[in-house]
C-alpha cells in the first residue's frame, strides 16, 4: 500500500466518514420502536435489497487495564448485522449490541440512504438529531443521579 507521495502532507481526516460513524454510533444505541417512531415522520425510504441477514453472532470483546495496558478478552456478546443494497446501488451497512434484528436492518437501511446526499440533512434533522439529544439528556440524567451520590474524600483528608 502506498503512501502520501514525497513532500506531500498527508490528508485529514475525511468529513463524510466522520459524519457516518456519528449516525452510525447513534443508531446503534437506538432501539428499532425509536428509529421507526422518527421514520414515521420522514418520506418513505427508497426500496432495499438485502445483502446478509439480519443474523446474529457473537464478538469477543477485549479490553485494556488503564486504557493503554495489554490487551485481554472481557467476554462475548451478541452482535447482530445487517446490510442492505439501495436501487441505486448504495450500500449499508450495521452492527447492533443484541438481538434486535429489527434495529440492525434499520440501521442498514438509514446508513444507506444518509450517504446519498440529497436525502442527508433531511434524515439527520427528523431521525439521527432527534435520537442523539434524546440519548445525551438520558447521559445526562444518569450522569446527575450518580453525581448526587458522590463522595467528597477531600474533607476527611483535611480532618487529620
């Protein structure tokens, strides 16, 4: 594989991509009732073939002590994926946590047709937006009840 050519500087990162792993992460913690629930409000999405599944799996999930230690296995969890073929030739594609196939050929089907960017700022603005406040203000609740029973060390140090 090459390189960038000599005296070039290498390119940043690319928009789109970044743009499809945000949607991408969104939808993956989203339930399928949601991610229909926000379909219903957006013009019917083109017709799809699929290409595998949805079908499910499992993925040894790995972890590092510290975050930068060696590598070990956590465990297995179940996966499932989907991908799906627009008419216009666009492929999507999606990886879920569980059992939901459901949310996978969602997910498929909505990574799809966000790549086409005619369709894009109106499916970011009525489905992916709406799922990812909901998912910070449910963050953001979880985040408030764990810091309300916070332990203050720093008084019992000062006591000695």
């Amino acid at each position: 594989m090459a390189g960038p050519a000599p005296g070039s500087t290498p390119a940043g990162p690319d928009p789109d991509e970044a743009a499809r792993r945000r949607w991408m992460g969104v939808l993956a913690r989203a339930g399928a009732a949601e991610i229909a629930a926000r379909l219903d409000q957006v013009p019917p999405l083109p017709p799809h073939r699929r290409l595998r599944g949805p079908e499910t799996g499992l993925v040894m999930a790995r972890g590092r002590q510290g975050g930068d230690g060696a590598p070990f296995n956590l465990g297995e969890m179940t996966v499932t994926r989907c991908s799906v073929r627009l008419e216009d030739g666009t492929v999507g594609h999606a990886y879920v946590a569980g059992r939901d196939a459901r949310q996978a050929e969602l997910a498929a089907m909505l990574d799809a047709a966000l790549q086409d960017p005619t369709r894009r700022d109106a499916l970011l603005a009525a489905v992916i937006e709406p799922l990812a406040a909901a998912q910070a203000a449910a963050a953001a609740r979880v985040a408030a009840k764990a810091a309300a029973t916070r332990v203050q060390f720093f008084t019992m140090a000062n006591m000695r």
